[in-house]
C-alpha cells in the first residue's frame, strides 16, 4: 500500500462513522485507539475530558493532513512522476479533517488564549494572566498548530511556492478567516503583553502578510471585517492592526470595489434607506488613513479609484456607494481630518480633464469619461445644492460650450445631448443668484471653445478656427420670406437664442432679470464709449423669450431691479428733458432695440448728412428710455398687483416720466402717457380694496376661492401655499379644532382634479403637498375618491396600450400610487381578506390547472411550494379541536366575513389543487417530456412528507381522505417519471 493510501486510511479511523455508539466522548475514543493501532502505537489512552479528546482528534487530524500534503503538494520536475491523484471520496475527507482541525484545534485555542490576554478590567486582567501562566501549554499548542497550517500552504517559506492542492485551496476559500484570527492576535503581540510563557510568535508575520497578499481584495477585506465584527469585542492592537491592513487592501487593484461587494454582500443594495450605515461605514473605512502613509499620497491613490467606480458600466450599488462617498468627501460639514486634502484632491479628479489645456494626451482621463463620470455623480448622489454647485461651477463655461457644440451638430447621440443639458439645468435650479449671475457673465464675455463629436459619440476639443463672416443682405431676406431673423448667421458666442433659451430652460427669474438688467447697463456703457458690444443679440433674445407675463421664467415676475434701472434710465441728465434735441439725433447713428425692424430698415434712407427731422437717426438715449418705457409697461401688466403701494419705487418713476409726457418725442410721449395711466389706475384700484383683517371671518367657500386664485399665480410659494388651504379644507380634523371644513361635496370632483394636475408638477413640494391632499380626501370622503384613484392608477393597461405611456404617465401614476400607500397604511387590518375569498382564489387555479396544465407549467413550482406552506401554516391537528365546555368554533358558512384561516374549507382547497397537478403532470409525462422535469425530487418528497402528516393527524376527516387521494396521484406520478 502506497503512503498516499495509508495516509487516507490513518485519517478515515478519526472520520469513521460506523460504530452505534451515541456518546461522543466514547466515540472519539474509539476512533483514536483505531488511530493509533493503524499507528503501531498500543499505549492506553488516559481518562481525560471531552474538549481534550476534541483537541488531541485536531492534532492528529493535522498530522495525517501534513502527510498528505507532503505527498500531493510536491512540485513538479522535469522527468519526475507526476503526484498521485485522490479521488471524490478522498477530497471530502480531507475537508471534514480540515474542518476537525480548525472547530476543535484551532477555534478553542484562540477562545482560551484570547480571554486570557489583558482586557480593560483590572481583576479581570490579573485573573486571566494567572490561567494563562497554568496553561502555558495552551499557548505554546496553537503556535505549533498555525505553524504547521501556514506551512502547509507555504511549505517553502513566505517567498517560496504555494501548493496547487485541494488541502491549500480548502483552506484560503474555507477557512481564510479561521487562520488569519490567530495568526494576527499571537503574530503582532505587544511586547507589552508578552512574557517567556507567552512570547511574541515572529515567524507568524511574514506568512500572514503574503497570506494576505495571495488572497482577493474581496476575500481578504471580508476576512479583516469579519474580525473586526466578531464577538468578543477583538483587543485593541488587533483593531487597530485590522484597520491597518483593511485600509492598505485599498489601494490593490480593485480594492474600493470589493470593499463594496464585501460591506454589501449579493442581496443588499444601496438603493435601500437601510444601507445608509453600510454607505457611511465605508465612507469612514476610505477616510482612514494607513498608520505608515501620508495623507495625500494615500488619497491620491485611494479617490482616483473611487471616481473609477462612477464609470456607466459599473453596478449600480458601486455607483450609488461611490457618489455617496464623493458627496461625503467634498461636504462642507466633513468631520474628517484631512478635509482640505480630500476635497483638493476629489476636485482635481473629477475636473482637471474640463480644464482648458491644449494638450490632452497630459490628461489621464478623456474628456468623454469624465463628462460621463459628472454626470453618474450628479444621477446617483443625493440633490445636495452645495455639492452640485461644487461640481459644476468651475468647469460650468466649458459644459456650455459643449453644449453649444453639441446643439448645433445635427446627428448627436441623445445619450449625450440631454444629460449634458441635464447637469446646466440642474445647476441653473440650485445655484445661488449672484453665483449664477457671475458665471453666466463670464459666458457672456467668453470666446468660446470648439468641440468635435467623433462616430462614436465622443466628445473632444477642436483646434482653434476663424469662421468666415457670413453677411445678410436685403437682397437675401427678398429670395428667402421665411429666413429666421434669430438664426446666429454672424456666428457669435454664445449664441443668443440657445443662450436665452438655456435661461428659460432653468426656470429661474431672479437670475434672469438680474443678467438681463447688467446686459442693459453693458450695452449703455459701451454705446457710450462708443465700443462694440456683442450683447444687444442677447438683450433681443430675452425680450422676446422671457417677456411672458404668465410664465415663472419671465424676467417681469422679479420686477425689483428692473425697477431701478428704469428708474436710473428715466432720471435727467442734461438741462432738457431727453428726446427732445435733435442736435443729438443727428450726431450718433444707433439701433432701434425692438425685435423686428422697420419694413424699410433696411434700405437707403439719405445721405447720413440729411438735416430733416424725419431721418431715422436717434439718439442712444431716447433708445435706452425708450426700451425702459416699454419695459415698464411689460412689468405693469404682467404685474397685477404691482402699484405704488406695493412698490414705492415705482412714485419716483411716476414723477420722473411727467418731462417725457409733456415734452418728449413723437415715440416718448405715448409711451409715457400710458405708462403714468396705467400707474394712476393701479393706485386707484388698490386703494378700493377692502382687506380683512380677521381671518376667522373667512368660511370654507372664500378658503376655496382665495385657494384657487393662489393657484393660478405663477410664483412657486404662492402655489404650493394654495394647494396647501385646499389640503386643510379637505383633510380630517379632530372634534376639537376650529379649522373650516369643506361640506359641499360638489365641489370634491373639481378639488380632486386639482390634486391630481398638481401631482404632475415637476417640483417635488407641490406634487408632494397633491399626494397629502389626495390621501386626505380619501379619509374624508370614502370610496368614491378611492375609486377615482384607483382608476388613475391602473386605467389604461389593457391591451397594448401600455406601450404608448409616457414617462410623464408614469411618474403621475407613481406619484398616485404613493397616495394609495398612504391610504393603505392608515387603513392597517382593515384590509385584511376574508377566507372565504381565499378559499375561492384557490379553486379559481385549481380550474386553471384543470383547463390548461400546460400554460400553469412555468408557475406549477412555486404554487405547489406555496400550497404545501399552507398546509403546514394552516394544519389544524385532532388535538387543538374544542371539548364539550369549550365554545365551538364557527366554519365559515356562519361567518363569511371572518379572516379566520384554520378552516378545513381552505385546506381542502389547497389539496385539491394539488390532486389536480400531480394528475395533470402524469397526464403531460405520459404524453410528452413536459412533465417529468416539473416537480423536483426533493419538492416531491417534501409533498409526500407533509401529505402524510396531514392524512394522519388532521382534524377534518375530509381533508385526511384528500390527502391521501393526492399522495397515490404523487405516486402515479412518480411511476410515470420512470416510464411505468
């Protein structure tokens, strides 16, 4: 017999499972005396305990694995035989002898020498020092013990070879964690700790680090978790050490990432308000810096990695984890140490590829991946206005240009047209007033950068072009009636109608007034000093975009600063009231700012020398009043509730336009006539007003109608506060609250659809304020509104009319379905089925079995799973039924409505569905191959198990005969199966 075979043979007598005894102490014994006479070695074993016995089987259970490895783990030379082969047999007890020796050898030696170790409590400490000092044996047993583990993984030393054996594989995949617990707590003992009983086990050291190097990031971090984690409380230097290690496993290649497949397992997700610890604990793993690194060596290793996680085709939890610890690296509330050094860092990573350098083979990433990367950042972090104004800011003139770019290429991806659009709106929406109005300046006084979009949907810089100057000439508008008089045919940057239109798309009037009155003070400025200036295309553009009234991106809806200029444009600036000279007029050739020109713009009027007063030569300031009075008149009427009263500035503006009234030109005069009207009417009309100031005066009908009236403002409070009265009229009350209440139940059709428009709104306080409303008329009002819900949430899903939803239907419908969640959970047990509708639902798939085995075959699994739940769930055994004294029980005949479901009804039921698919099965066996891969035998037995069970101890007698009906269609089937 070969060594290999008495190896294997000596270890089967410590594994052998054939003798009757049940005692394990007896049975081990037994199984060492076999041991050691296969051994040669007769001596009498003493009388010890069973954890000796347990811990002398672990020894000798190594013993016989060290003979094996020595045997099939010998490297293989040129002209040797190769090692000897074991088969199935031999692997499975080479593992339950690995396993011997880590649960009885391993495992309690580390218990003992662990406890033993100086704690935190003094008596305790001197009282485990003491049974160390007794048992130095203990120590001294599970040093030999890893030694001979790590050796048999490095028998060559730590820079030698590892085996390619199943022994070595077992125990980096099994037992990684189990070898690395002693390894560190005897390896990196303190010299504060150690003693001549216990000293520091040096060789351990260099074989645990390249243990740990040879393992995956992956099972490496969960290992030093799983110590970290473990219970008891691990010492402090092992801690610490773990911690070490934990942070050094980060920077090998995919560390951040299997530190999130570690923290997260495969169940988990990030999306989940649950794993918001698991995200915040990996956040401060990252943020922990190794003992023997520097901080911005560390980091400028770590973040990189982390960005790389941002990357479109990762997991979504490795983006989600990566954007929460991004957002967390660059707050301004970081407690971190290294705040400054992080956020320095995470900025450079993120945008030194935007910035304007001109080689861009000195850049790392492309400007494709980190546009990209920006804008999974923005999509998977939290809607933090600090963090978006962060990222964006800096680099937010080039992301317009690359816009610009991109808009006016004609075959783009939408894939990139519309994030990047995405990330500029969402920065117009949060970003403070004079940020944002400082870095649109900046656009507005920048040049510009070409962009060039490649086949495969890349974008990168362009080398610098002078476009030729396109000029238009009225012989062009004659050839062509419909040309666009707002096209960009001169080229400039940006362009004015994608510019505005960008303005309009950010929704934000008090940036959009404030630019547009410095774009008047700009062109003034310059008109004056008699300079070019590319703004009036822009100033032309928000006037005709921007001037509607009833839009909340209308530069008239923030009309404060407006006010001022106006008021700064109308004040005197000469000893004669403006427009009046028409010395001026001929001196200075301007440009009518008004949208459209005259018919006759653009043809020769006269020699420029003409002295007649009707030449179209105006003066720059009867330009500028004259845009401020047409301003002023916009401001009025998409204003009305503007007046003196409201707008003291608006006094001064009265007086100042009297001189322009009475004295102006032929195009002043009119303009300031009706301007002063409509200021004097406005006065007068507000000044009638009568306003109460007792709001317990107001009944339910003038809440309704002052609501209404505030939900048509366009200002964004004023709506969310209306929708909020309607929500008071309509939502219960306590009996003690005074609050008017809405009793016309006319009105709740029209209130219902109010809630259900504004849940459609794209700002989440008023969809939200909606979803409270139409929860609360649910309370109020009773089914009819449930029943309204209902059928807006999941009307229209017949036939193939689901593929024409859109995505704003979609999210009206989640927004609706948020509501009746709402509703469910205040409703609770209410809810609850009756089971006599229970019972019915099972006979429903019992006809569906019956009519068509066939179709049910994908679901036949999990229903038969599910039935035989029931009747484990729902067995009602002859014991628990009621005595004589007891009160009977009612069945469901008496009780209809009761959610009672220990019934014999609803366990009938289940049977019979089972009946019907094991004969349907056979039937789909016999006839084709369809039914013999169905039920799996270990699902067969388990049915045959509870089948039984219940044919003997239920207390229902019919329910015992269809039991066993079904358990002879389970043996028909099983005859089938195997072709009977």
């Amino acid at each position: 017999m070969s060594a290999l075979s008495n190896a294997l043979s000596d270890g089967s007598c410590l594994i052998d499972s054939t003798g009757s005894e049940h005692d394990l102490k007896t049975v081990l014994l037994k199984r060492l005396t076999s041991y050691y006479t296969r051994l040669g070695n007769n001596a009498t074993i003493p009388a010890l305990s069973l954890e000796q016995i347990q811990q002398i089987t672990a020894v000798e259970a190594l013993s016989v694995i060290q003979r094996v490895q020595q045997i099939i783990g010998l490297e293989v030379q040129p002209g040797l035989d190769e090692p000897p082969l074991i088969g199935t047999r031999d692997l499975k007890e080479l593992k339950t002898l690995l396993s011997i020796v880590f649960r009885w050898g391993i495992d309690p030696l580390y218990a003992k020498v662990n406890l033993a170790l100086p704690h935190a409590s003094p008596s305790l400490t001197s009282q485990r020092i003491f049974e160390l000092d007794e048992s130095s044996e203990v120590y001294a047993s599970l040093s030999r013990m890893i030694s001979d583990l790590l050796a048999l993984v490095f028998p060559d030393g730590p820079g030698g070879r590892v085996p390619q054996t199943l022994i070595t594989t077992t125990i980096i995949e099994k037992h990684a964690v189990d070898l690395l617990k002693p390894c560190i707590l005897i390896g990196w003992l303190p010299k504060s700790l150690a003693s001549d009983l216990r000293p520091v086990f040096d060789a351990a050291r260099p074989m645990t680090m390249r243990f740990l190097n040879y393992l995956t990031p992956l099972q490496t971090i969960t290992g030093l978790g799983s110590i970290l984690s473990s219970s008891p409380r691990p010492l402090p230097y092992v801690r610490k050490l773990c911690i070490s290690l934990l942070s050094q496993q980060l920077m090998r290649p995919h560390g951040v990432r299997s530190l999130c497949a570690a923290v997260f397992g495969e169940s988990d997700s990030p999306a989940d308000d649950t794993s918001i610890d698991k995200m915040l604990h990996i956040t401060r793993v990252l943020q922990s810096v190794p003992a023997n690194m520097n901080a911005e060596e560390y980091f400028s290793q770590l973040i990189p990695k982390v960005v790389a996680l941002l990357a479109p085709q990762e997991p979504t939890e490795n983006k989600r984890v990566a954007a929460f610890a991004v957002s967390r690296f660059l707050s301004a509330d970081s407690e971190t140490q290294h705040r400054d050094v992080i956020s320095k860092i995470t900025l450079a990573a993120l945008l030194d590829s935007f910035s304007p350098v001109a080689n861009q083979s000195d850049k790392k990433t492309s400007i494709s991946s980190a546009l990209d990367t920006l804008i999974t950042l923005v999509a998977n972090a939290d809607p933090s206005p600090t963090l978006i104004s962060t990222l964006l800011s800096p680099i937010l003139p080039t992301l317009y240009s690359m816009l610009h770019s991109v808009d006016q290429t004609k075959a783009v991806d939408p894939t990139l047209r519309e994030p990047l659009r995405g990330l500029l709106i969402t920065w117009g929406k949060i970003i403070a007033p004079g940020d944002g109005i400082d870095i649109l300046w900046s656009i507005v006084q920048s040049e510009g950068m070409n962009w060039i979009i490649d086949l495969e949907g890349g974008i990168k810089r362009a080398p610098a072009h002078t476009k030729p100057l396109a000029l238009l000439t009225p012989q062009d508008l004659k050839a062509d009636e419909d040309y666009d008089l707002d096209s960009n045919f001169l080229g400039l940057y940006p362009d004015p109608k994608h510019f505005v239109q960008l303005l309009r798309d950010f929704g934000r009037a008090d940036i959009s007034s404030d630019l547009f009155v410095k774009l008047l003070e700009t062109y003034r400025d310059r008109k004056i000093n008699d300079s070019d200036d590319p703004t009036r295309p822009i100033i032309m553009q928000m006037q005709t975009q921007l001037t509607d009234g009833k839009s909340s991106t209308s530069i008239l809806c923030k009309p404060g600063h407006l006010l001022s200029f106006i008021k700064h444009v109308l004040e005197p600036q000469g000893p004669q009231p403006l427009g009046s000279s028409k010395q001026g007029q001929r001196e200075k050739t301007g440009v009518n700012l008004q949208i459209f020109a005259p018919q006759d713009e653009f043809y020769d009027e006269g020699d420029s020398d003409d002295e007649t007063p009707s030449a179209d030569l105006i003066d720059l300031d009867v330009e500028m009043v004259e845009t401020a009075l047409h301003l002023l008149l916009s401001i009025l009427e998409a204003n009305e509730d503007l007046s003196a009263r409201t707008a003291p500035i608006l006094n001064d503006i009265f007086s100042l336009l009297e001189p322009f009234a009475r004295e102006g030109s032929e195009a002043l005069r009119p303009l300031a006539r009706e301007a002063r009207m409509v200021m004097t009417a406005r006065l007068a009309s507000t000044s009638r007003k009568h306003i109460s100031t007792n709001s317990d005066e107001e009944g339910a009908q003038e809440i309704y109608q002052k609501a209404l009236k505030l939900l048509q403002d366009p200002i964004l409070p004023v709506r969310a506060h209306g929708l909020l009265l309607l929500r008071q009229l309509v939502t219960p009350s306590s009996s003690s609250s005074q609050e008017p209440k809405l009793t016309d139940a006319a009105l709740v059709p029209a209130i219902l659809s109010i809630f259900l428009q504004a849940v459609q709104d794209d700002d989440s306080y008023i969809f939200l304020n909606a979803v409270q409303g139409l929860a609360g008329m649910v309370d109020r009002f009773g089914k009819e509104v449930l029943k309204g819900l209902i059928k807006e949430y999941a009307d229209g899903f017949d036939g193939l009319k689901v593929s024409t939803l859109t995505q704003r239907d979609l999210d009206s419908r989640i927004r609706v379905g948020e509501a009746l969640a709402t509703v469910i959970r205040r409703c609770g047990e209410a809810l609850s089925v009756p089971t006599t509708l229970r019972t019915s639902s099972l006979s429903l798939l019992a006809d569906c079995e019956s009519t068509s085995p066939l179709a049910m075959l994908p679901y036949v699994t999990d229903l038969v799973s599910a039935m035989l739940d029931i009747l484990q769930v729902e067995l009602e055994p002859a014991s628990a039924l009621p005595t004589e004294s007891q009160q009977p029980v009612q069945s469901m005949d008496s009780e209809p409505l009761s959610t009672r479901t220990k019934v014999p009804p609803f366990r009938r039921g289940a049977i019979h569905f089972l009946t019907l698919v094991m004969r349907e099965t056979a039937k789909l066996t016999y006839e084709s191959s369809f039914g013999r891969t169905v039920l799996s035998d270990g699902l067969a037995s388990r049915a045959r198990t509870t089948l039984a069970y219940v044919a003997s101890v239920d207390a229902d007698d019919i329910v015992r005969v269809m039991a066993r009906e079904a358990i002879e269609e389970l043996d028909l089937l099983n005859q089938s199966k195997m072709g009977l």
